[in-house]
C-alpha cells in the first residue's frame, strides 16, 4: 500500500466507499418494504420531549426522505473524493472520510430502526409506542460507525506536510538549569455552550424526578452529557518540563493527560483552523490529533513512533523551543534512549 498510485488509491477507497453506500441504501429500501403491511400510513415520524409521537409523514414520502438524505450526504462525500485525488494520500482525510460514511450509515440505519420499532403493529401513526432508550441506538451506530469507517480507511500511504523548513529553534539552557512552560487557551462560546447544555440537562432531570415523567431523563441524560463534554474541552492547559508534556482539560484541570519526554521527537508550530481538522474539541484519532479550542498557532509534537499531536496553544513558539531544548537534554543524558 506505500507505493500506490493516486489513482490506485482512489479506486480502493471509492469501490469500498460506493460498497458500502450501496449496502446502506438497500437495507434502508428493503427494510420498510418488507415490514409495510404491519406498519400504519402515515407512519410516525418525531417523538416531542414527552416521549409520545406527536408528528407523521406518509410511509412513501418518509422512505424517499431517509434514502435520500443518505444519498445527498454520501454522494457528496464521495464526489470529494473524487474531485480530490491527492488529499486520500493524507491518513487523517481518508479517515475522516471513512468515519463519516461510517458513521452516518450506522447512524440513519439506527434511525430508521427506531423508527420502524415503535411504528411496528400501531393501528395509527398517534399509537406508535413511546421512545425510551432504544433511541440510544442511533448515537451508538454513530460512535461505532465512525470507528469502523475510520478504521477501514487507515491502510495506505500518509503524505504527510513536513515542518516548516526554518530550523527548529531552542532555548539555550545551562547545564542543570530547569525550565517550565505554561500555557493555556480557553472558548468563551464552548463554555457557554456546554453550561447551557449541561444545566438544561440537569433540569430536565429535575422534572423527571418531580413529575415523574420518566420520558424526559432520555434527553437529559444526552443533554447533560453533550454539556459537559462541551465544558470539559472548551479549555486546556499544557504544562512543559523535563518530565515530558502535560495537559490539563476544563475548569477544575480534569482530565489530564501526560506524555513522557522520552515519547517526543521534536516540537514546532503551525497554523490550524477549525475548518482544516472538522471542528472544534478533539478531532481526529490517535496519532493524528488535533486539540483544537481556537484557531490560529498551534504546539504540534511529533512522536519518536511518527504519530502527532497538535493543541490550539497561545505562546506556542516558545513552548516548542523549550521542549525541544529538554529532548536534546533527555537524549544525551544518562537515561538517554
């Protein structure tokens, strides 16, 4: 896989991609047809708070809604891809790619399930039974959806962009000085957006506990868990000393996240954008990760086993100097590697 061609690789991916688009598409056709006679028309199509359906769409227009929404989002992902032949030669594009058609297939598929389930055997659309947690099962098919697609795209080449070709600067540092850089970034829209989340959550769950409404903790247990992911990644610290490089994530600095100097190659800046690395938070996978919280400067460590690691940091040129000041000091010490 090293040495193919941009057009080889291409061809592997889209007959992979258009397989498993093909397959989405049939068991999203094949499914509803073969279950109509047990289905209402029109057939329940949204579920309010409340957990009871309160809107229906004729079994025909809901069938052509669902594949098509598919078809426009995979089409479209596949066209990039074939508008884009040198951008598959990157491992992170290819496994962004692929967990996006992963996940999205598992995701809608995990819809539609629901779906049919509560609609199955209801004289009409207003009879078909409540959502409880089964509805989960779409967030599950999203999760593990895009850890399959991902998975799947990763062999292949990884054309990666070098460093920047001016040296890598250090700090000079005398002979048992130590040194430590610290640094931290922090969004003003995550924090609010995570709160928000977080405290319509926990509210929601106040009324299911008074009320009794047992409908209403589905949606605040997903509220309260989007929040305080939300609160969690809207900041990060990042601490550098001789030991090796430490993280610290949100408010109360947890989790935190420590990788060994022995682990670090070599350290420097780059400009990243959310648009460039698919958003905010943490994106991407092991080895090609991107702790994005504002665009702009990053600190991107290379790993001595290739991987990378990119954070959205203020100072970042400082902090790259210095870390590689203390692996230069790491390897020629006693406990050099």
């Amino acid at each position: 896989m090293e040495g193919v061609t941009d057009v080889g690789l291409q061809a592997r991916f889209l007959s992979i991609a258009a397989g498993w688009v093909t397959l989405v598409t049939t068991v999203m056709i094949a499914a509803p047809l073969a279950l109509r006679d047990r289905l209402p028309d029109p057939i329940a199509t949204h579920w309010g708070t409340s957990g009871a359906p309160d809107n229906s769409m004729p079994f025909i227009a809901s069938l052509v809604f669902q594949v098509g929404l598919w078809a426009l989002l995979a089409g479209g992902a596949l066209v990039f891809a074939l508008a884009n032949t040198t951008l598959l030669r990157r491992k992170a594009n290819r496994m962004g790619l692929g967990a996006l058609l992963g996940g999205l297939g598992l995701f809608l598929l995990g819809l539609q399930v629901v779906t049919l389930k509560a609609n199955l055997d209801a004289s009409d659309w207003s009879q078909a039974a409540e959502l409880g947690w089964d509805a989960l099962l779409a967030v599950a098919g999203l999760v593990l959806g895009g850890w399959l697609g991902a998975l799947v795209a990763r062999p292949g080449p990884d054309d990666r962009p070098e460093p920047s070709a001016v040296p890598t600067r250090r700090i000079p540092l005398r002979p048992g000085q130590r040194a430590v850089w610290v640094s931290s970034v922090s969004s003003v829209a995550l924090v609010a957006l995570g709160g928000s989340l977080l405290a319509a959550g926990l509210g929601l769950a106040v009324l299911a506990l008074i009320g009794g409404e047992g409908a209403l903790w589905l949606p605040a247990v997903i509220m309260s868990l989007v929040g305080l992911l939300g609160a969690t990644f809207s900041s990060v610290r990042v601490q550098i000393t001789e030991e090796g490089v430490v993280l610290f994530f949100g408010p109360f600095r947890l989790p935190r996240r420590h990788i060994a100097i022995e682990r670090v190659e070599r350290a420097w800046t780059e400009e990243r954008f959310p648009t460039g690395v698919g958003g905010w938070g943490v994106r991407g996978l092991p080895g090609a990760m991107t702790i994005m919280i504002r665009g702009g400067e990053c600190l991107v460590l290379g790993y001595v086993s290739g991987g990378r690691l990119a954070v959205s940091i203020d100072d970042a040129e400082k902090g790259a100097a210095l870390l590689n000041t203390l692996v230069d000091r790491a390897s020629t010490g006693p406990s050099a590697r």
